[in-house]
C-alpha cells in the first residue's frame, strides 16, 4: 500500500514539474525576441481629435463644408513634459492649411495629396512648438458637404 501511495506521489510531482518546465520553457521563449526587437512606433502615442469642420468659402459666400476626423503620433516623453495640448496646435494647423490653402478645392471631385498635406500640418505644428513632437498626421476620414445638398436635407 506504500508502494502505491509512494509510485502515485511521484508521478503527481514529474507531471507537475513537467508542466511547470513546459510553461517557463515556452514563455522564455516567445518573451525574448520580442523584448529585444524594437519598432518603428516605440515611444509614440497616438491621440485622435475631435471632428474638424473648416467653412469653404468663395467670392465672399460659403460654398460648403469640410468634414476632417485626425490623429496623431506623437514622442509620449516629450509630450509629458509639455505645459500644453499639443492636439490643440495639430488642429489649428489643419484647419489653416484646409482653409486658406488655395491648392485644395474640395467642391471638385479629384484625388488630393493627402501626404503633402499631412507633412504641411506636421512640420508646422512641430515648428510652432519648437520640437519634433509630432511625428505624423493621420487622415480618419475627410469629407466635403456643399451648402446646396444642406439646404435640400432641410439642415441649413
């Protein structure tokens, strides 16, 4: 009867500690190379920003209305040490560029460049705060509403 007691103990304890073995041995495994490599975006945090709205205006009159949902990277460790939002700055910044960039006519359905214009926003905001915080722009959704198609859904 001890023998058996004695031959269930041990085979409780090589099965425990093959597993315990197995666990340590696959997690050791899958953590390391991870926590060696580092990527692109280490260090960055990403902020999204309420919907802007930029009035298109022509000849004096608003012609309609541009409908831009943003994000942005940004170093976390600079932006912790910064007094201000720097997502205040990214959002002026979009909506001078949309506003009084002459290049863009949203009314005119073309394919626009949006890089160029996520580089404009980025540099300026990063100039205006005197340190490369912002390390990029991203476009959620843009979209353009003529005053026309307003009036005829009876919301202007």
């Amino acid at each position: 009867m001890l023998k058996i007691l004695a031959a269930g103990l041990w085979a409780c304890l090589v099965a425990i500690g093959a597993s315990y073995g197995a666990i340590t041995w696959k997690t050791g495994a899958v953590a390391s190379p991870a926590a060696k490599e580092a990527t692109a975006t280490d260090g960055l945090e990403s902020h999204k920003l309420d919907q802007l709205t930029v009035p298109m205006i022509r000849d004096g009159k608003v012609e309609g209305y541009v409908l831009a949902k943003l994000a942005f990277t940004a170093d976390a460790k600079s932006e912790h040490g910064m007094s201000v939002d720097p997502g205040a700055f990214v959002t002026d910044e979009a909506f001078r560029e949309v506003y009084s960039n002459g290049q863009i006519d949203f009314s005119k359905m073309e394919k626009y460049d949006l890089a160029r214009l996520s580089d404009a926003i980025k540099s300026n905001v990063n100039q205006r705060l005197g340190t490369a915080l912002v390390h990029d722009i991203l476009f959620l959704e843009i979209n353009y509403i003529d005053k026309a198609s307003l009036k005829s859904s009876g919301a202007g």
